[in-house]
C-alpha cells in the first residue's frame, strides 16, 4: 500500500508529465484547497474541478512554462509537506523566474482532504 507521502510524490509527478486526471485523482471529492492571499489565484478552492478550472487553468495567469519543482517531502501521520520552488518566464520579458514555495497536504484515507499554499506572495507579483 502506498504511503501518503508516496500518494503526494506521485500527485506532483503525474502533474508535471501533463497527466492532470491523475494528479485529480488524489483528491478527494470534497477537498478544500486554499491558494495563499494575495497569491494571483488566492482563494479557497472546493473539490477538484474547482481546483482544475480555478488554479490549474490559470497557471498560465502568473507567467509562462509555469512550473511546480518539489525538492523535498516531509511525512507525519496525515500530513505531508512538499518544499520546493515555482519556476516560469516572465510573460512580457522572458525572463526567468524562481520563488520558493511550501505545500502542506492533510490525508485521510489515502485521499488529499486538504492543501495550503505558502508562498511570498510579493515576490511571485514582482516576477510576473
């Protein structure tokens, strides 16, 4: 049986091979996904499709080739900690852009029943 870590590692690597059912698919039908104030896409987001259509459609919103680069996975119990960095060009200039950025997750059941942003917002406004 796979480990919530394991869940979480493949959400983020079936996301970054284009595979965005897959990455859905660990969440459960009631999820509460919280992007940080003042983040481009701040809100809370309820459920998948509101997940898809509010923030992963919109990614391209924040810049282009717009990334998500986990680094590191922390386990406890239910929760999962993915630290890593957002990485896109700039959509006037090009220029590369690199923010780090802190995921918490909370599982039940296998499922994501929860997941908060933290990220310096300021610096992802400055870079896009």
């Amino acid at each position: 049986m796979a480990t919530n870590k394991d869940i979480i590692e493949n959400a983020y690597a079936s996301f970054a091979a284009g595979d965005v059912p897959a990455a859905l698919a660990v969440m459960a039908e009631g999820i509460q996904w919280a992007e940080a104030d003042r983040f481009p896409l701040a809100g809370t987001y309820i459920g998948p499709q509101a997940v898809l259509e509010g923030v992963f459609m919109r990614l391209g919103e924040i810049g282009d080739d717009f990334a998500v680069v986990p680094e590191q996975f922390v386990a406890a119990d239910d929760t999962v900690v993915a630290l890593g960095i957002y990485r896109w060009k700039h959509k006037i200039s090009g220029a590369p852009a690199v923010v780090k950025m802190a995921h918490v997750w909370t599982l039940k059941d296998g499922q994501a029943v929860a997941f908060q942003q933290h990220v310096d917002t300021l610096r992802v406004r400055e870079l896009s």
